[in-house]
C-alpha cells in the first residue's frame, strides 16, 4: 500500500509536470 506521503509527493509532481505542460502550450 502506498502511503499518504508517497500519494502527496506524486500528485505534487505530477501537478507540476501538467502545469508546466500546460505552459508550454
């Protein structure tokens, strides 16, 4: 099981990603 760090951590680098993505755009 992940745990609730390990959910944060992700979803916050994947904000990242889609939102310099959408940037670039």
């Amino acid at each position: 099981m992940l745990s609730i760090d390990q959910i944060c951590s992700w979803i916050g680098f994947r904000l990242t990603v889609y939102g310099s993505f959408a940037c670039a755009r």
